[in-house]
C-alpha cells in the first residue's frame, strides 16, 4: 500500500499523484490535506504517513510540501521509517537500492510535473539491492 501525505504546498502535486497511481494500477491512501488549506501543518500529515508505513514492511509513503524538507525531518522522527528526497530518476533509484527508502519526499516548488512522475515511478518500482554493506548500513539505522 502506497500512503500519501501533503500540506496546502504540496496539495496539487499530490493529487496528480493519484492519478498516476490509478493508471499505474497501484493502491494508494490519501491521508490528506483532504483540500487546500493554508493553515495546515505538515507534520501533522507526515506523522500519519509515517505511521501507516511502519506499520508492515512493503508499505511505501509519498510526502509533498513546498521544499520537501519539513515533511521528510518530521517522517524520520519515527523509528523505521527512512525518509528521503527524490528529485529524479536517480536520486529516486538510489534511495531505495541504497537507503531501502520507504519513504520519498518530494518538493512541489522545486520539481515539475514529469520530473515527480518518472521519480515517483522509480521509487515505487526499484527494489532494495540486498547487497550485505547495504544491508549492514541500513541496520545501524535502526540503532536508537
């Protein structure tokens, strides 16, 4: 399951995403802003993302404001959850060959519209590498 998060900054791009998402054919939930709001927070939306994602491990979450930056600082809060910027089809690959991301975050002022779709493309299909020094990064991870 895909979970997808966003303040008034990253509402519209959000919202394209679900479109990409029903024609990719991919489940997704919207866990808001459920309208444009300028005085949401974006906490408020990455904490439920980020919950939603520890929750079960092939879970995948997508978090959008202007820079990006507040939505990604607020989802790493949570143990689990490895919570990066994608920008494009290689930062998008690397997060989670490398990282084994499980959450993206996206800048909507700073990213156009099919530069977010082949990067929300990759994240969501490019597996983790597995490869031991991957793996044995990604451990010390989870070391609190």
């Amino acid at each position: 399951m895909i979970f997808l998060g966003a303040d008034h900054g990253g509402f519209a791009l959000k919202e394209k995403m679900k479109t990409w998402l029903s024609e990719w054919g991919m489940e997704y939930e919207d866990l808001g802003a459920p309208g444009m709001d300028p005085t949401d927070d974006y906490p408020d939306y990455a904490h439920g993302v980020a919950q939603k994602v520890i929750e079960n491990p092939i879970n995948r979450g997508i978090v959008v404001c202007r820079s990006g930056g507040g939505m990604i600082i607020a989802a790493n809060k949570h143990v689990g959850v490895r919570a990066v910027y994608i920008f494009d089809e290689k930062s998008a690959r690397h997060a989670r060959e490398h990282n084994d991301a499980n959450v993206a975050g996206l800048a909507a002022d700073w990213i156009s519209e099919p530069e977010a779709k082949t990067a929300v493309d990759t994240f969501l299909h490019t597996l983790f590498s597995e490869e031991p020094r991957h793996s044995r990064r990604i451990e010390k991870l989870e070391i609190v």
